[in-house]
C-alpha cells in the first residue's frame, strides 16, 4: 500500500501512508485508539475506498479494491467484534458462505472431515458439532480464526485477537499465529498489548494521526516497548485545549463496589463537586461498561451508587434520570437523538414530565422551555423544529446535551463528547463542560482523544479488563502514562 489517503467528510483519516507485508511475515500495526489501523485495513479487505494512492498484490496494480477482489487474492480480515452464529455448530460456522456441496445437497460429511483436519493441523482440540453459544471466549476466537483459513488465505488481518482472553489462552493464540504464518501466509497482527506484539512480529510498524511514524525490525523480538509507546504518543502541544481549572468541593458522588456481571471485578471511585474526572483506557478496556453499569443499562449485577451520601435505586435508565444523572452517549445516532423528530422535541423528552403537567402544548410553549438552553448552546439551526437529522455533527451533540441540561441534572457523564465533530464545535463543547464544572456539577469523561483527555481532566482512572488500574492526578496526567498503565507495559 503506498501513498494512501482517506477522508471522512473533511477528518483526514490518513495522510498518505505507506505499508507492507511479505509472504509468511508477521507485520505488527499499532497506534493509539483513532491513528488510523482499521481504516487502512478497511481498505485493503475492500471496504473503504481510498482518495488517492495505490495498493500492489502479487505485482498487480489498484487505485481501489473492493471485497470481492480482495477476496480474489486471499486478503481476509478477522474483526475484534464477534461475527458467529450463536445457534449453529463449528462447522456451519466456518463454512457459512462457503458451503461444500454435493449435487443440490450440502456435503457435511466432508465439511466435518475438512474441520477435523484443520483443527488437527493447528493443535487445536475442538468437537466440530458443538454449538458456538456453548463454546468459551478463547474457542469462539479459534472459530473465527479457522472460519478466515478455510478459504486458503494469503494475508490474514487479525484486529485485537486476544483483547479478551486471559494469560493463558493469549499464549495459545500467539502459538497459533506462529503456525499459521509456517506456512506462508502473511499475518498483520493490529494489538494494544505491546508486549505481545513484541513477542510475535518480525516487523512492527508504529502509526499516529494517520501516518507511519515509525517502524521497526524485530526479527529478534527484542524491540524496547518504551521506544514504541513513545512513538504512539508524540504530539504537538498546539492540539490541547487550555482549560481554566475552578474550585472543586468534596466528594458529590460515588460508586462502591459496582459489579457488572457476576464474575466482573469491583469497581469503587468518586467525583468531587466542580471536578472533571477522565476515563482512559484501550478499545475492549470496559469504560463505556462501567458507565452503562452506572446508569443502570443493563441494570447491574451489584454495588451502591450514591449523591451527597444519599444512596440511590437507580437500576435503570428512567430511575438514573430521574435521580438527576445525565448521560451523554458516544453514539449520538441510535442512543442520543430522534432523527426524525424536531430539536425542540429532542431536547424536551427526557424532562417533559418534569416540566409539563398538561397532556396539551403548543409549539410556542415549547420552545420557552427550552429557549435558554437552546441559545446558550448557541445551537445553529434556521428553526427549532427542524429535524435533527439536518443538523451538522456538532450542533446534535449540542442537542444531546441540550436535552440533559434542560433536565437540570447534577452528574454529567460524557462518553466520547468530541467523536466526529470538527475543531471549532469541539471549542464550544469544552466551554460547556468548563462552565457546567464551575457551576458545581460533577463531570465523567470517557475519552480515546488524549489531548481532550489531559486538558479537560482534573484527575484520569486508566481502566483495562474493566477495573481501575491506575488514578493519575495533577502533574501525572501525561499521554505516555496514560497508554504505559492502559497497556501494563
């Protein structure tokens, strides 16, 4: 891949990069949340289209490929998400799409033969009639690493294959991308555990802000991590936000003992009146969990959550609203708006039972309710009852936010406040935040954007395998800490 450019309407994703795999090599891909990895691998499985640049196969030339071409020349990709089907078994699994027939029927008795072998050859001890639902997390990733090997790959993409594995079944996957690549296949192995990658990788290849910054040959497996991390992390300090810092009080609210599942760690932390408090950690760590936890969706399996000393019964979404938390989601399409409906409306719904007490209102009384709101937010829109679809990225975060502050609520939790939205609506954004802290409200901030991470925080909790690792306060809060305790390197 050479010269590879990409946009997404306005954010360059990639400035023109330049990368490459030979046959059987283990090429390592890492960079903070946002560098860049997934879109240049969207591009090379056919996924995305790039601007400009070129990618070589085999000698043959693209401006462009699509799935089907990458499929041609065995270029499969390994996503981080789970894409098997709960209800079948192993083998349909791996031959789902690329069924074996025999006439008009399918053939599962040589589909089953063509599993045994394949997990015979790589070492793996799986019964290929057992349904995945039945199967752990580690043999649900082997699933999806024999499901890519059966159609013969040439490159194998593998994104974070062991982001939710314990030490021992990491190993285990780290065997097995060892014999795979054995027998001439190219892997990219895209991870946030560096020491993995250092472990594994022939060639390591560090990119940051959509360009290489760095690669490295580590044919002995003996590159030093810090050299790495420090070439992730390395930014201009133009890029942070200069935040005037107010009085904070004593502890508003805490979270005690707050268990997700059964088996899920405890997690206890507070929030000072007036504090910002940050949340960092990797893809996969389990922030955005710990806060749907905190919210109540899904209602959480233990732990107390409690403001000014008061404990509250929020299980649930409607009982964490009405206990005055707001919750400002990443995903502002599906979670945090109505598209269809107007900005009015939108900003109305989670407070109209709070401010209404007749089943009739009329536009005009509407809006009054919302007027301050709306133009302290400085919202830009030809009308409030313009739907919100029509709105740029940075006026429906506006809008998502507008809707809690009509609401009044005393806990702010921002997850990923900034994603998507220009330089300029991210200014506005931080203002907010700054003024809503020195009016005395306690501020959440999850974010993978480590220049909003630092300026905006007055203190960071670094979370991986959804449990507190590491609290940085003031004078600590430095991106190379940050990624050193996100990654435990």
């Amino acid at each position: 891949m050479s010269g590879i450019v990409k946009s997404f309407g306005g954010v360059q994703a990639l400035t023109g990069i330049t990368f490459d795999v030979l046959p059987g090599e283990i090429h390592g891909l890492v960079g903070e949340n946002g560098a860049g990895k997934s879109t240049l691998m969207k591009i090379l499985s056919g996924a995305y289209t790039p601007d400009s640049g070129r990618i070589t196969i085999a000698g043959d030339e693209y401006s462009t490929l699509n799935p089907k071409i990458s499929k041609h020349y065995g270029i499969e990709i390994i996503y981080q998400e789970n894409l098997l089907v709960p209800t079948m078994n192993i083998v349909e699994n791996i031959f789902v799409g690329n069924e074996q027939a025999r006439g008009i029927f399918i053939d599962y008795p040589k589909m089953r033969k063509q599993t045994r072998e394949l997990l015979s050859s790589l070492g793996l001890e799986l019964d290929p009639r057992r349904r995945v639902e039945r199967l752990s997390v580690a043999e649900q990733q082997y699933v999806k690493i024999l499901k890519a090997l059966i159609t013969d790959p040439k490159v194998l993409i593998m994104d974070e294959p062991t982001s939710m594995f314990n030490v021992r079944d990491a190993q285990t996957v780290l065997d097995l991308v060892r014999r795979i690549a054995a027998r001439g296949i190219s892997i990219i192995y895209i991870s946030h555990f560096l020491s993995e990658v250092v472990q594994i990788s022939d060639r390591i290849t560090v990119i940051r802000d959509g360009a290489v910054v760095s690669s490295f040959d580590n044919s002995n497996h003996d590159t030093d991590i810090s050299l790495i991390t420090k070439d992730m992390v390395g930014r201009s300090v133009e890029l942070f936000y200069q935040r005037e810092h107010c009085e904070i009080g004593g502890d508003f609210f805490e979270v005690k003992n707050l268990q997700l599942t059964k088996d899920s760690p405890l997690v206890s932390f507070s929030v000072r009146k007036g504090e910002i408090l940050g949340i960092a950690g990797m893809v996969g760590s389990g922030r955005t969990e710990i806060i749907r936890g905190i919210v109540g969706a899904p209602r959480r399996y233990g732990g107390e959550i409690s403001l000014l000393g008061k404990k509250l019964s929020n299980k649930n979404p409607r009982e964490s609203i009405r206990a005055g938390i707001a919750y400002i989601t990443e995903d502002r399409q599906k979670l945090g708006l109505m598209p269809g409906i107007g900005i009015i409306e939108n900003m109305l719904v989670v407070a109209l039972d709070k401010l209404v007490k007749s089943v009739f209102l009329n536009p005009k009384r509407q809006f009054n309710l919302i007027k301050d709101v709306f133009e302290r937010l400085g919202v830009k829109a030809r009308s409030p009852m313009l739907p919100v679809k029509f709105l740029s990225g940075g006026n429906q975060q506006k809008v998502v936010l507008g809707k809690w502050l009509v609401n009044d609520a005393d806990v702010f939790i921002f997850d990923e406040p900034t994603r998507g939205i220009d330089v300029s609506a991210k200014a506005d954004f931080y203002k907010i935040m700054s003024h809503l802290a020195s009016l005395g409200k306690s501020i959440i901030m999850i974010s993978s954007d480590m220049p909003e991470l630092i300026s905006m925080s007055d203190r960071v909790l670094v979370i991986k395998k959804e449990q507190i690792v590491k609290e940085l306060g003031q004078g600590e809060i430095t991106e190379q800490n940050v990624i050193k305790y996100a990654l435990n390197v």
